[in-house]
C-alpha cells in the first residue's frame, strides 16, 4: 500500500537503537529521506550505514543531545523543515521517589517532556503554514498503566501527553497531526537496562525477571522493535483526522481497516 509519504522529510530523535531505530527503518522503506539523532556517534554511524544499504534511502546522521540548545540547533540545521517529526527518548532507571532529588526530576522532564515540546514549538508553525505535518511521540504505557518503579516516566511522560491534548486541536486544522505511541514491554537495550536495574530490588535474577515480565504481558512475550508498525500509517497523507494518543496494544489491523476515526 503506498502511503504517500514518498519523498518526504522525517528528523527523529533517540533513532540509533530500539524503537527509534524500527522507525526510521520503515519510514525508510516508505521512501522517506530520514534524519537520525543520537548521542552515541559509533552506534549511530553504524545505523546510518545499515539502513541506507537496506533501503536505498538519503539517512543523515546527527550525533548531539537533543536535550541541549546546542543538540536542537545541530539536528534542525540537519533538517530543517521536518514533514514528519518522531521524538524518542529513553527512560530514566526504576527506583524509589524517596531517593530521587529535584535535578533527577529536572533531567527526567527534560529528556521525556520539555525537549518534545521544544522540538515541537521549533517545527509546528513550519509544518501548518506548509499544510503538512505529523508529529509522533513515542512515550509509554506508564502513562496509562503506572509503573510503581517508573515515577520519574510516569510524570514526565504523563506531562507531555497531556500538553498534547491541547496543542493537537489547534493544529489539526492545518493538517498537522500529533499522536502518541504508548508502547509495552518491546525487546531493547533500554528493556534490558531496566530489568537489570530491578535487580537487587527483587531478589531474582535477570532471566527469572526477565521471563516473568513476558508472562505478565498478555501476549506472553515482548514485543520486538519491528513491531512498531503504526509510525508510517500515523505519518501518511492519508491519516489527517486522527491526532490523539494511540496506544500499542491496538491491532494495527483494525486501524488500517476502519481508516481515521475522531
């Protein structure tokens, strides 16, 4: 299925690894020319190479913390007028809100609430006046399912979903979408990282931790990074009327067969 979206720009950040890895990877495939972001210059050159070889697509490599002023500037230097903005961020460490201090809340909102919205003031007024635009955030599902050890997510990422809720009616008139991603438990470093934080905490050991949490999920397993397949449907010319949280767990399928709903 041609999704229209051939051609266009897409800047993503946190897109070296993992989810945003998966993304830039179909957006690839749709023919989309992709900018990634990411702090690690290594890992990123590396992801760079294996989707362009994969795709045949234009993939720029941006290595800078997009938390920064500085990371801000070099990405949209890089792209400068995004069609299709995917903002990505990993998650703090699990642990307990009695021993986390107001600079672990300030670098918790800064990485997965106030750097989203910053990309978002620098791209959206761009995006309306061009008549087009999809904004993408991959949050969580401690947004809607909050995990005790996750405080730091749970706020932060509840904080962006909610300026969201406002700034989306106010953009979806002009054509510009924002949605939200609120992925489960997927097969990452990010995913393993937490596990072996939880650690000492638990008493077991990575794998009986790590088996437990696949059975807990429903489908009894963890979702792999290709799983993600709604970015490319949410980024399409196609789907102009949606623009609400969208939560992983949904079958793809009856979304790509009811087509946009309110």
């Amino acid at each position: 299925m041609d999704l229209g979206i051939r051609g266009r720009k897409a800047l993503l950040s946190g897109a070296s690894r993992g989810l945003g890895r998966a993304c830039a990877l179909a957006l690839a495939q749709e023919g989309v020319d992709v900018t990634i972001v990411a702090r690690r210059r290594d890992v990123l050159e590396k992801t760079g190479a294996e989707i362009r070889a994969a795709t045949g697509a234009e993939v720029a490599t941006v290595a800078a913390d997009i938390t920064t002023a500085a990371g801000r500037s070099a990405a949209l230097a890089a792209c400068p007028q995004p069609d299709i903005l995917l903002n990505n961020a990993d998650g703090p460490l699990p642990g307990d809100f009695r021993d986390w201090s107001r600079d672990d809340w300030i670098t918790a909102l800064d990485a997965m609430m106030l750097s989203p919205i910053e990309m978002m003031r620098l791209t959206v007024d761009a995006m309306m006046t061009r008549g087009f635009g999809r904004i993408i955030n991959i949050v969580s599902r401690s947004v809607k399912m909050a995990q005790l050890e996750l405080g730091l997510s749970n706020g932060a990422r509840s904080g962006l979903v909610g300026f969201v809720a406002g700034l989306a009616r106010q953009t979806v008139g002009r054509n510009v979408t924002i949605n939200n991603l609120l992925p489960g438990i997927f097969d990452s470093d990010a995913q393993r990282t937490h596990v072996g934080a939880m650690l000492e905490t638990t008493g077991k050991t990575f794998e009986e931790l790590w088996r437990a949490r696949a059975e807990a999920n429903p489908a009894k397993r963890y979702g792999r990074p290709s799983d993600l397949l709604r970015v490319p449907v949410l980024a399409t010319r196609r789907f102009h009327y949606r623009t609400k949280p969208a939560d992983r767990r949904r079958k793809l399928s009856r979304d790509l067969l009811k087509g946009p709903s309110p």
